[in-house]
C-alpha cells in the first residue's frame, strides 16, 4: 500500500504512519508479529572455529613498535628517504593488476 504525501510537514506524515492501525498487527506499533520478546541481557556464543582463532589484542601481522616509533621520529624531523618514483610505479602497477 502507498501512502500519498498530503502534507509537506514530516511530522504530520510520522504522525499518520504511527497512528495507521492497517498493518498486519493493528494496535500494536514497534513490534514484529510472532517475534519473541526482546532479552535484558545480549548474549553471544562463539564457534568452535572462532574459539580457535588466536586472541589477544594482535591483530595482523606483527610488526616492531621501536622501529615504527624511529619511522615515525624521522618522518617528523624531515629526515626519513622517500622515493617518489617507486611510489609511482608501485601505485600503477596495482592499478593495472585491478584493471586486468
């Protein structure tokens, strides 16, 4: 069923959508017939998979904080070497391997 737009107020419309007691559970806004009550607590159940995933906060590749903080220092100060032909072509060569 298609409502027409009779009012250029949004307000009116949520207010006659809200109040429309056509639906397949009249009386009853917010609620999903046949849907269980919602719980007062979410749980979760992992997989045994999931379970078996490594956990902790390493995510990825590990990788050395004291070089990444050395980076990080001489990136700052001006100092670390970039080679902006390389970029360059590393750039189109992902390019090209999207485009084949």
């Amino acid at each position: 069923m298609v409502n027409s737009v009779s009012s250029t107020d949004p307000r009116a419309r949520l207010q006659k959508i809200s109040s429309d007691q056509t639906g397949p559970n009249p009386g009853k806004t917010g609620q999903v017939q046949g849907a269980a009550p919602a719980a007062s607590v979410d749980q979760v159940e992992l997989s045994q998979a999931a379970q078996a995933l490594p956990g902790g906060k390493e995510v990825g590749p590990p990788f050395d904080l004291e070089i990444v903080s050395r980076i990080k220092e001489q990136i700052a100060e001006g100092r670390y070497p970039i080679d902006l032909e390389a970029i360059t072509e590393s750039l189109f060569d992902s390019y090209q391997d999207l485009m084949s």
